[in-house]
C-alpha cells in the first residue's frame, strides 16, 4: 500500500476514470502546501491523507486524530496502521468529550461541540508542527444532511479538498479501490455517540452497551454496516435491507434478543426502514434539542 494507483490489469476505461476523479482531488490539494489532515481512519480521511500524501510528500502532511470513548479501538488501529504504511507523521489527542456537559447533555449541536474543542487542538498541534492548513475528509454527500460540525469547521477555516473536488461518497470509494487502500470497502462509521436519542445524556457505559451490542450483531452475520440506536431502555436496531428477514427469523431472533438483553437493554425493535445514516436526525425537535 503505497498511495500509487494500482493499474495492473486494469481496463483504460477504468484508468481514465480513476484519473478523472484524481485530477481535481490533486489540484485541490496541490497550492494548499504543509497540511494537517483530521483523519479517522475511515475511507473518506484516508483517501485524503493518501493523495495529499502523493501531492505533497509525506514530510508535508500530519494525521491527526482524536480518541475518546466515542471513537472504537479498532478504529484508532486502522488510523495508525495506515498513517505508518504512507510514512506520514500521526498525532492523537485525547478529547475528554464527557468532561464537557455540553457534549453530554447531547442536543442537537452536541457535534458542532465535539468539533469546536477538537479543531482548536488540532489548529494548535498543526502550528507546533509547521503546517498552516487544516484539511478533512468531508465530501460531497456530506453536505445535505443536519451536521453541526460542519459549521465548527468553517469557523476553524478547515478546507474539505473532496468538497472542492466534488467528489461524493461512490467516487471515494473508487478512488480507495484504486489507490488500494484497506479502507476503500469499509462501511461508513460515525462516533458512538451518534446512536444515541437526542436529550439523553451520553455516558460511557451507553456507549459502551451500544458498541458492544453492534459487535454482537456483526458476529451474528448480521453486518457489516448496521446501527444500534440507543433510546434508553430500548436498542432500535438498523439492518441492511437483505438482513431484516433473516433478523427476524425465530433462532436468530431469539439469540439477538437474550444477548442484548444481557448488555442491559430491556427491549429490542428492529426497525423495518433498515439502516440509514443520520436516523437520529429524523426524530422532531424539541425545545431542549434547538440550538438558541
């Protein structure tokens, strides 16, 4: 794995196509010079960390992440693996997101919270190290659904090169196939505390009860890309289309109910609209859940 896009045996129309979602990905990146990359490990930081890598040099580029009890430790594996095979330095930080009562009391901007703190750390890490600009994996896609940290990262004046490059999430994907990296499969993730309703406090224990009641899940078969909803007493569980029947057969039925029921959850509903990113958001607001 080396940020070289793999041609062997490619078709030229493939190629062609590769190096048409490359170019402006490139020319984007290219005038930014040094850059700190906000990298999460997941395919759409890793595509930019690997091709700003490629553009700049990797002595020009820093990864930095932030760990907390939202981020799984898998994740935090696959950031450093990656960051040590495209030979680029990697930073972590520690956010301590549930010192924060904002975060925890987990309204609506609990996310623009998260970022704000985490930017201003990563602003501070990228000038002790020389880099002047901030970059992210955002994408295309990312911009119509409700996301507070976006507007945290206008704030910081991050630059999204996927964004100015308008790529969305397919041709990210293709990209990572193409630049092989490990990632370029991986289902979309988001922090734990995502699967959390609105208003309910965030603690560690909920998330590690929906952690490990997604783990459950994908060791049943049932994945890879699945969401645990944590709505108190109740797991709201969101399953690809093709795994809601079977879900719901009586065996495995049985299973998933006693081994949430043994992570402390009273009820388990599977929810027949299947997973979608950003459920949370469907819910409506409230007057705790408005930002003022």
């Amino acid at each position: 794995m080396t940020g070289r896009v793999q041609s062997g045996g490619a078709s030229a129309a493939l190629i062609a196509t590769v190096g048409a979602l490359l170019e402006p990905l490139e020319a984007a990146l290219r005038p930014l010079g040094p850059v700190c990359v906000a990298f999460s490990g997941g395919v759409d930081s890793s595509v930019v960390l690997a091709v700003a890598t490629r553009v700049l040099g990797a002595s020009r580029v820093v990864a930095f992440t932030a760990v907390s009890e939202t981020y799984r430790d898998d994740e935090l594996a696959a950031a450093r693996a990656l960051a040590s095979a495209l030979g680029v330095r990697h930073l972590t930080w520690q956010t301590r997101e549930l010192d924060d009562q904002r975060f925890v009391a987990n309204t609506r901007d609990r996310c623009y919270f998260c970022k704000a703190t985490m930017l201003e750390a990563m602003r501070r890490a990228a000038a002790a190290s020389g880099e002047t600009t901030l970059i992210d994996g955002a994408n295309r896609d990312d911009l119509g659904d409700e996301r507070p940290g976006m507007r945290a990262a206008a704030e910081h004046g991050v630059r999204h090169p996927l964004v100015e490059a308008g790529l969305g999430k397919p041709a990210v994907r293709a990209l990572a196939r193409a630049l092989d990296l490990p990632s370029w499969s991986k289902p979309a993730e988001a922090c734990l505390a995502s699967r959390i309703a609105y208003d309910q406090p965030i603690s560690a224990g909920r998330l590690r009860q929906v952690a490990a009641a997604e783990d459950v899940l994908r060791e049943l078969g049932l994945g890879p890309e699945l969401r645990v909803r944590h709505h108190g007493d109740v797991a709201r569980i969101e399953l690809p289309a093709d795994s809601l029947e079977r879900a719901a057969a009586p065996a495995l039925r049985e299973t998933v109910v006693r081994r949430l029921h043994a992570l402390g959850f009273t009820y388990v509903a599977l929810d027949l609209l299947g997973f979608r990113s950003g459920s949370m958001n469907e819910a409506p607001r409230t007057e705790r859940s408005t930002r003022p």
